[in-house]
C-alpha cells in the first residue's frame, strides 16, 4: 500500500518517489510478473476537495510468448492520473491500490516473442525458432 495522508497534500502539492516490492501495492505472483521493484514517482495537489495524483510508474514485466512459451521480460513505464475525492472524515488515500488496478488492466492477455514466431510442435514440443521438428 501507498497510503497517503490527507492532511500531508496541500494546494502547493507532495511529491512521492518510492521504489516498493510488488507485494508493496497487493500484487501477486499469480496477477503480474514483475521482475524488479516497481518504482513509484507521483506529483499530488489539492485541488477544493479532490486530491489529483499524477503518477508515473516504472518496472520489468516478465511475459511467456504464447507461442512458443520462451520467457521474456521488458522494462515498462506508464503514467497514470488519478482523482480521489475526499471528504472531511478522510484521512488516507490509498495510491498503491490504484496502481495495481490499472497494471493488472494494461497486462496483456497474449503476447508474442516475435511476429513471425513459429511456435511449438503441438507432437514433440521442440520450439520450431529454435530447431527444426523431427517428427513425421
């Protein structure tokens, strides 16, 4: 979790700046591959009674090709806007829930090695980039 004070975020803005492992931010092995510590810079302000987070996160994603099953990984950055209206019995908004949310909804379902990538041998499971299958 990110939890930021309400209090903390003023009109002249917080700036945040954070590298947290992914279980900092509720993620799982089972979500999202990710492969390094996901560094976490945002810019909030207040603005009357909505706290405006401008974020930009960084990490490397680990992928499998859906193909040939090769194990890939990319170092990925996104940036993210994010509005929390808050009330006077606010105290905390939660930014690292917001970030799961929106890696989880960017995670490709399929993703290719290559374009022309040829696969496995649906018989003998030799990675066809690799090797030339050998069954008849």
């Amino acid at each position: 979790m990110i939890k930021i004070s309400v209090r903390d975020v003023t009109s002249n803005g917080l700036n945040i700046d954070q590298s947290i492992p992914k279980e900092g931010i509720g993620l799982s092995d089972e979500e999202v591959d990710i492969r390094s510590l996901v560094s976490v810079k945002a810019r909030l302000q207040k603005v009357d009674n909505t706290i405006i987070a401008k974020t930009h996160v960084k990490a490397e994603f680990g992928y499998l090709c859906a193909r040939c099953l090769e194990e890939l990984s990319s170092t990925e950055e996104r940036d993210y806007q994010f509005d929390f209206e808050i009330d006077p019995t606010s105290e905390y908004i939660d930014l690292g829930e917001e970030i799961r949310q929106e890696i989880i909804m960017a995670n490709p379902a399929r993703i290719l090695c290559s374009k022309d990538c040829k696969g496995i041998c649906p018989k003998c499971g030799a990675n066809l980039n690799k090797e030339q299958c050998k069954c008849k």
